[in-house]
C-alpha cells in the first residue's frame, strides 16, 4: 500500500475548482467564521487584498474539537464537489488551531518552499 503524496500548501484564494480539481489533497489556512456541530461544517475565512475568501470545511472526520471561532486553523484534507450554493468543500482530515502564528512568515514560508520544489524538479 502506498502512501497519498505529501499535500501541497494553497492560500485560501487559491482553493476554488479553477485551480483544485475534485479529489485532490491540500492544506490551507483561514479564521474560523462558523462552525455547524450538527451538520459538521465549518467556514474558514481569509483576506486577501480587498476581499474575502471563504472556504467550505465538512469536520466529520475530525470531531470532536473545540472550536475557537475567529481563531486561526491550518487544514488538510481532500476536495469534494458541494452543491450548487457551495462549489468545492475540503473534507478535513487533520483540522488545528494555530492561533498566535505570525501569518506573514507562514505565507513567507509557503512561498520560499513552492519556488524550492520548482527548481528542484528542474
């Protein structure tokens, strides 16, 4: 048995289905905004420039937890088709609260590490 490869990092305004196809493995991050126990969703927010992105979490597999709303979370797990109102929703496998993290340096990171796998697979 093989493991999934290892999820790449995606800002939040980057996790939409003109960039992510269904089924793929990803991270992310965003602000807890709403989190619904009985249907198992949650709504992470980030801003990016002048608007802001929202994404759709369904938590089933991360239950329970508690959850801080207006913290920040890294997710990972895999995209899935929603309905006509919610296009894509990641299907968390690993949902934590990262509250207290520097942002800008986590963002920094991300960008350091895609531009190290891009010469790298020069």
């Amino acid at each position: 048995m093989m493991l999934p490869d290892a999820a790449k990092y995606h800002f939040p305004w980057e996790v939409n289905l003109a960039s992510v196809p269904e089924g793929k493995t990803l991270r992310t991050f965003g602000r807890l905004h709403s989190y619904d126990l009985v249907s198992s969703k949650a709504i992470l927010t980030a801003q990016h420039s002048s608007v802001q992105h929202h994404i759709s979490v369904c938590t089933k597999f991360v239950e329970p937890f508690q959850a801080q709303l207006g913290s920040l979370y890294i997710v990972l797990g895999e995209t899935e088709l929603g309905d006509e109102t919610i296009k894509l929703v990641l299907k968390a496998r690993v949902f934590t609260c990262v509250e207290g993290i520097n942002l800008p340096m986590l963002e920094k990171a991300i960008l350091e590490q895609r531009k190290y796998f891009q010469e790298r697979e020069k």
